[in-house]
C-alpha cells in the first residue's frame, strides 16, 4: 500500500479497504453455505452413496470373490480332514485350519482364480480334442 498524505487520499484508502472487506466477506458467507450443505446428514449420505457406486466394481467383486473362495476353501478343507467329528481338539484344529486356508486364499485369490482358470481350459481343450478325433 502507498503512502497516504491527504484527507482525500486516506478517504479512497478506507473506501478501498471497506469494498475489499464487503468482497471477502462476500466470499466467506458463500464458502461457510458450502460447508453447511456439504455438513447436512442427507448430504453426507448422498456422497457416500456417489462414491460407493462410483467406486470400482471390478475391484469389490474381486474382494468379494477372493472373501468368497478363501471361505469356500476353508470349509472345505475343514470337512475333508476333520468330517463331522464330536472331538472337541479335532473341531479346535479344524476351525483353525480353517481361518488358516480362508486368510491365505483370500489373499492369494487371484493366483488361485488364475490356477483353477487354465486347469478347467485344459481340461475343456482335451475333451474338444478327443470329440474332434472322434468325429474323424
């Protein structure tokens, strides 16, 4: 700001600060609108709803699948090596083998769901294979 020497100057200085702070508290008021909607529960909700439609499908169905076949595994394996034993040590390790293979699974899912993927490819090769040697 320059130096103010007269009355006449000092005047236009105040006039200038007085539209400069009617400006930002114009700006304030509309900002302060912007947090008060923005802080309404509908509005919260709203948001919530547009990000979780918004987020990646094909990552959620990934983590659901992957959740999905680690459980699967798990309880699986469980009534393959324990069966319905009334033993309480046997249905302590079952459920800890269990939790064992679902974590592992659900972590490694895709190399899991990749695995299972080119097995049942080649077996599906091999039986249109031999359906075409048959046909000849």
């Amino acid at each position: 700001m320059e130096n103010i020497n007269t009355r006449e100057d000092l005047r236009n200085a105040i006039k200038a600060l007085e539209v400069e702070q009617i400006e930002k508290e114009l700006i304030l008021k509309e900002h302060f609108q912007i947090v008060y909607d923005s802080l309404r529960p509908i509005n919260i909700i709203k948001a919530t709803l547009k990000d979780l439609v918004s987020f990646s499908s094909s990552s959620i169905s990934g983590n659901l699948s992957g959740t999905a076949l680690g459980e699967a595994g798990g309880f699986l394996l469980k009534k393959l090596f324990i069966g319905n034993s009334g033993n309480i040590f046997r249905k302590l390790f079952g459920n800890m083998l269990q939790l064992g293979i679902t974590n592992i699974a659900s972590k490694k899912s895709d190399v899991i769901i990749s695995a299972v993927q080119s097995i049942v490819q080649r077996l599906f090769r091999k039986k249109e294979k031999d359906s075409d040697e048959d046909e000849d």
